[in-house]
C-alpha cells in the first residue's frame, strides 16, 4: 500500500512539474532588460489591465498553449505588464511610473505612464521589443494561439524588416503554416 500511495505521488509530482514547463516563464521589464545584458533576446510584453476579459482568455486560451508557451520560452523573454498598475519602469534613461494610480478606484484606474509612452489603447496588447529594448511594435487585440504564431515567428525572425508593403503582409500570410496547434 504504501509503494502505490509513494508511486501516486511521484506521478502527479511529475505531471504538475510538466504542466510548470509548458507555462511561459514571465518576468517583469525591468528583469528582461538586465536579462538582455547578458543574453540578448527579443521580449515578447503581455499589457494587460486587472478588469479586461479578453486579456483574461488571451491567458486562459493562448498564453496556456503549449506551443506558445514552448516558442516563448524558447526565443523570447516574456514580460507580463499591468497598464493600470504601480511598477516602476527604467527605460532609456526615464522612470516610468503611474502617479494617478488609486488604490480605492474599483474597476479601472489610470494608465501607466509606461503603456501611455509605448500608444497602447486597448487590451490586451502585445508589444515587441528587439535584443537592445528598442521597440518593434504593439500588437492591440486578443489573438489565438495560431493568430499570435506568424507574430512570433515574424518577429523572431526579423521577417517584419522586409515587410514594408500590404502586398508583402499578404505574401507572408499567404506563404506562412501555421505549426501550433489549438
């Protein structure tokens, strides 16, 4: 009896410690840009505000997706941002704050200076940012895992630098498989 309780243990020990491995690693900002220091990477920022339903099924359905998770982990460094939160952000040579933020306000509250600097005007957001910090681009909206993939591999690539035109957008959709699956 007690090899089968020890041996059920075991495996729902390592079935949770599979499930943490397929979890993106997020970590703040200021954490991607020091982690950058020493190995340069893109970041991959999940704005997000505590009220917004989309951004909590862009968790649930697409942040939750093992290949997402996977393709994250492995080529970016994941930063989770509240846009209406408190953090202290050091960027290029500024502090970012949220000096308007009340901590009674219920529902929503001011926006972070830092999500008003980078334009983001609707949640969630995800935003990009090349190996030196350097903003690429935000990407407004909820997406599917397969809707987010040919933005991360696009940026990851640095296939966006070629893309310059409609035409060349639609070429690259047109040409891109989509390897997650949902």
């Amino acid at each position: 009896m007690q090899k089968l309780l020890i041996a059920a243990f075991l495996i729902v020990l390592s079935s949770s410690a599979m499930t943490a491995q397929k979890a993106i690693k997020w970590m703040s900002f200021n954490e991607a840009l020091k982690a950058q220091k020493n190995e340069p990477r893109k970041i991959f920022m999940d704005v997000y505000t505590d009220w917004c339903g989309p951004c909590k099924l862009l968790d649930q359905n697409t942040f939750q997706n093992k290949d997402v998770a996977a393709y994250v982990n492995a080529n970016y460094y994941a930063v989770k941002f509240n846009a209406e939160g408190t953090e202290s952000i050091k960027y290029q040579d500024f502090t970012y704050t949220n000096p308007n933020y009340d901590p009674n306000r219920k529902g929503r509250n001011s926006q972070h200076l830092f999500a008003h600097a980078l334009k983001i005007n609707a949640y969630p957001s995800v935003v990009f940012f090349d190996e030196k910090g350097n903003l690429i681009q935000p990407l407004p909206g909820y997406k599917t895992p397969q809707q987010l993939e040919i933005f991360l591999k696009m940026i990851k690539t640095d296939a966006y630098k070629r893309i310059t035109t409609a035409e060349a957008w639609q070429e690259y959709q047109s040409n891109f498989e989509s390897k997650f699956k949902g």
